[in-house]
C-alpha cells in the first residue's frame, strides 16, 4: 500500500503560489514520521517553475497540465482530482485554506466520501496507527480539537496560509516531475466570463511589524493612531481582534485569528487585545511578540515574549509621539 | 423558482463555557442565536426573490435540536415562505461530511429546486465545507464566495466572486448551489407582517423516519471524522511579564525590544 503524502498545490497568476511552498512544508513533517514519499499535485497550463516544488521539499511532482486548469473551476478541477485521486490512493492530502482550498477540498470530499478538517492549525502522526492527527480551533474558537479519520482514506486538511514557514530552498534537492496531460470532455456548467484583478489593500501577511488593536483601545476615534504608528514604522501594517472588527471599528481585511488572516511577522504588537484562541490562532506563530493589556491574566500574555501589563491606549499615544520625536531627531 | 437557504443554530460566541471534565460546550448555558453569516444568505434568497421574474418561493432549512425552530421562524420574519427543521437524536454529532449528507437526503426529497444558498461558515465551526460538500455529494455545480448576483433566470445565474486575486464573474448553470459573503449586502430586519407570519407558520419537521435513512448513515455514526479531544491551549512563551509604572517605562520597553531586532 503507498502510504503518499500528496499536498495541492496551488497556482496563481500563471506562477505557483508560495503557500505551495509552505504546504511541502506541512507536508514534510507527516512524510518523514510516517517514512514514506511526499508528493505535490499541480494543476495548471504553461508552468514553468516546476523544479522550484523539488526544491522546496516534494520528492514527485504530479503535475496536470490542460488549457482548461488554467484557471481554478471546482467542476474541472474534480473532473481530473477524483479519478487521479482514487488511482494514487495517498494516505493524505493537505492543501491550503483559501478561496481556492476551502472550496475544492470539501467538494472533493464530498465526491470522495473523505473525511476532511478545515483550517488546521498543527498536525501530527498518531505513532501507534500512523493516522493523521489534524488540531484546530472549535467552538467559535474558544478551544482546541484534536480530530481524526479512523476508518477512511484519504484522510485530507486544509492548513492555513501562512502557519508555517516553507523549508529552506536547496537546489541539490532531486525527484521525479512527472506530467500528465489528462483529457477533459466535461461540458462544465460553471464558465468564467470576466475577472478583474484587485489591487492589495492591506498587506497584512507579508509585513514584517503588526501592530494590532483590540478592545482595550475603548473608542473608535483610536484605531487612527495605530495607522500613525504604522506610517512610522517601515514595512509594518494594522491589524484586529474580531471584536472591534464586529463592533464595526476597523474594516474586515484588517482582522487577525482563525476567521481572518493568519500572520508571522517579526514582531506582532498586540494592544488592548486579551487573546482568545480565535486571536492567537493567527498571530501565535509570530517570531517575536508584545502584548499589552491592562489584566495581568489576560491569555495573550502567555504568548508574549514582551508582556507589559497597563493601558494600552495611554501607551499606544506615548509610542506614537515617541516615534514621531525619534523621526524628527534623525 | 424555489430556493432552499441553509440556516444553522450557533452559540453567541463570545459567552460559550466549556465543561473541562468532559471537554464539551456548556449548551444549556449559552444563548443560541442564528449563524449572523446565515443572515446574508437569507438576505441573497430574497434579493433574488424581488430580481427574478417569476413566482419565487424561499424555504428555510436548518438541522439541530427541537429547539433550532427558532432560526427558521426567524427566517421567515425576515421573509421566507417555509421552514423545514432536520431533528433527530441520530443526527447529533455528525461531522461536515454527515451533515451535508443528511441535508442531500432531504433535498432529494424536495420539490425541484434553482438554487442553494448558504453563509460562508458558521461561527461556532468556521469550517465553510458544508455548502462545497454538498454540492459534491449531488453533483451540483458551485461558487463560493460569491459577492454580488448580477442575472438569475430559469437555466443560470451570473454572480461575481472575490477571491485573493479580485473578482471573477461566473456564470452557473441552474440548479447549483452559491455561498455568499458580507460583500451581498446588509441584511434586511424582521417586518410585523413577517413577525406574524412566522409566528403562524408551522416548522415541519423530519426525524430519521421520515428522511427514509438509517442510523448508521447520519450523525456520529455516519462521519468520517471524529473529535480525538478538546483541551485548553497550552502555549507559552518565556516571556517577561512587566507591570510598568507610567506609559513611558512601556515604551522604553517596546522600542528596546523593537531595536534588538532591527526594526527601528
């Protein structure tokens, strides 16, 4: 029996996305506890890069090229996956949670009847069966579930973009890129007619400084001076607890946790937010962290490295015109 | 044309207790509100209602505890014309996969449809797999995200998307199934007359028996997945922990620790 490890892949812009990167990462873990091969599933037409996969981690490539894979179709994309997923009986299949993942992993499932966990925010391999052990955020992110697929295969997951750092590229790396050329009769009733790309508002997850708000900033009208600190710190960005994002005092794309954006920068600020599991489920893996809050037992402390326990409005405004001075003097 | 709107029972997120003896949540302690993402999927059933030319008809669906008529009765203040309420003591505990089956099997046995709608996610979950699965389940045609419909009739709708990318307008083959986003436009308020609609309409109801399914097919013992353990995160960093004085002494802190590692 192969017991593969596939991931999929995914392709944006005519070029692969760097969150199939990070998923040969995920993946790497589960391949090597369980000794066996990790593969990556590319769908698409005209890649060139494919090599780039290899580097970062994947010892076979399946890569399904076609016109109609060039861009993402739930219809087409399971016209291919199905049949080809029931001929490679991998073990797992990962994939990213996004627009994309989150839609073609349940409808894959779905057609499957594979069990499927959304969303993971750690997985392991269970020693004694070897099965997949997939950890998320539940009810409404208060704590945390360990799930698993006892009986059925493949067992799939979606992680989430930017959980986890892609291994480092190393072009010495070598495995076999095989590329298949499936036909497609499908007749799909879903057909793309226009697409207008959009510029990035915010680009939260790529900054290397977030500074975020929560709660503890107690009015709207404050939000602005986390934009001024923002403006004074370079390659930084804004970010939110949900609960001032549902209070309506800061727009949705700003909003870090398990139902916004997952974050790593170098350092993430977080003022006046206690750290709900929902919260720290996109920012806990940060590769530095402040916390200010005025309870000393707030949670978010526990994943401070820099815990500061006062107000967080009255230090944001010194912060600022501490900044502000710094720019002046130099 | 009829359209059936997926609505979930969800626990006010915020309040929720959690038994740590058992890992479960406190149900009984918690106030059960409508899915808040589900209102927009109400809130796209009835834009449609008022587009489409023809005689449109709206049923509800929910599947949860007795108690779940609530959000069906609510859907129905705000304008759907039916509700229909999947409970069972079989069907508790199922996983994404169980409860789209049990909803398929439902839908099979419905009247001929144009449409399902469903919120992006609920909030007690925040999976978002259910509309996707069951649309592979019945093999209908799907988009998720969907922001804005721009034509519906008889065969297809064309709707727009937002993805990380932008935004794609799709055109879908009728019947399929849309999940949709805040982006479709804030939700309308209950009306008197939908008040009292509501209050007069009956929930019906399907158990096991009447669904025509086993036990085996539904609830926990028809998913795939199975909850290993729920726990209280246990993650900590060493970090100091400091009880500044004056925000001063905080600041002096914050902008060391920002030098240490070449931010300022």
């Amino acid at each position: 029996m192969s017991r593969e490890v596939v991931i999929l892949g995914e392709v944006r812009k005519g070029k692969i996305h760097s969150v199939t990167y990070e998923l040969l990462a995920w993946g790497k873990d589960l391949s090597d506890k369980l000794k066996t091969r990790l593969s990556a599933l590319i769908l698409g037409y005209n890649l060139g890069d494919l090599e780039e996969v290899i580097y970062y981690g994947a010892d076979k490539v399946y890569y399904l090229e076609h016109p109609r894979l060039d861009n993402f179709n739930p219809e087409v994309y399971a016209e291919v996956l199905v049949p080809f997923i029931k001929e490679i009986a991998p073990d797992i299949i990962l994939a990213g949670a996004t627009t994309t993942g989150r839609t073609i992993m349940p409808y894959l499932a779905g057609k499957l009847k594979a069990g499927l966990t959304a969303d993971c925010t750690s997985l392991d391999i269970e020693e004694e069966t070897g099965l997949l052990l997939q950890t998320r955020p539940a009810i409404g992110g208060n704590v945390l579930a360990t799930i698993k697929t006892p009986s059925s295969k493949p067992q799939m997951a979606t992680v989430r973009p930017k959980g986890k750092k892609p291994l480092e590229r190393d072009t010495n790396r070598t495995g076999e890129i095989k590329i298949i050329k499936p036909s497609i009769d499908l007749n799909s009733r879903i057909e793309r007619i226009n697409f207008k790309p959009r510029e990035e508002e915010v680009s939260l997850v790529d900054a290397e400084v977030v500074i975020s708000g929560g709660k503890g900033l107690k009015d709207p009208r404050n939000i602005s001076l986390l934009f001024d600190i923002s403006k004074l710190i370079d390659s930084s960005a804004v970010g939110a607890s949900r609960a001032i994002v549902d209070m309506g005092w800061i727009e949705y794309p700003h909003q870090v946790g398990l139902s916004g954006k997952t974050v790593n920068p170098k350092v993430y600020i977080a003022f006046g937010i206690s750290g709900a599991v929902q919260h720290l489920a996109g920012m806990m893996n940060s590769e530095s962290i402040i916390a200010i809050n005025k309870d000393p037992e707030a949670p978010i402390f526990q994943v401070a490295d820099l815990g500061i326990v006062g107000d967080a409005l009255e230090i944001l405004s010194t912060l600022k015109r501490k900044l502000e001075e710094r720019k002046n003097n130099v | 044309m009829n359209i059936y709107v997926l609505v979930k029972q969800v626990p006010a997120t915020d309040k929720v207790k959690i038994d740590e003896s058992t890992g479960t949540m406190k149900r009984e302690e918690v106030e059960a509100v409508i899915n808040p993402l589900d209102l927009y999927a109400i809130e796209t059933s009835l834009q449609i209602k008022e587009m489409y030319e023809g005689k449109t008809s709206i049923t509800a669906i929910s599947m949860g505890p007795p108690k779940a008529e609530e959000v069906l009765k609510e859907a129905i203040s705000m304008g759907c014309d039916r509700g229909i309420l999947l409970s069972d003591r079989a069907f508790a505990g199922a996983d994404t996969w169980a409860t789209s089956y049990t909803i398929g099997k439902l839908i099979k046995r419905l009247e001929p449809f144009s449409l399902i709608i469903t919120g992006e996610r609920a909030t007690d979950g925040e999976t978002g797999q259910v509309g996707p699965s069951l649309a592979g389940q019945l093999d209908l045609p799907i988009v998720t995200y969907t922001s804005r419909i721009l034509e519906i009739n008889d065969s297809y709708a064309i709707l727009e998307r937002e993805t990380e990318e932008g935004t794609e307008t799709l055109k879908m083959k009728l019947p399929g199934v849309i999940s949709v986003t805040k982006a479709i436009g804030e939700p309308r308020l209950p009306t008197l007359k939908g008040k009292i609609k509501a209050r007069n309409t009956k929930i019906e109801i399907f158990d096991l028996e009447k669904l025509g399914v086993t036990n085996e097919e539904v609830g926990l013992l028809g998913s795939l997945t199975r909850v290993v353990k729920v726990f209280y995160p246990k993650i900590s960093r060493t970090g100091r922990r400091i009880k500044v004085k004056d925000p001063e002494e905080a600041v002096s802190y914050i902008i060391e620790f920002l030098q240490e590692r070449g931010i300022l």
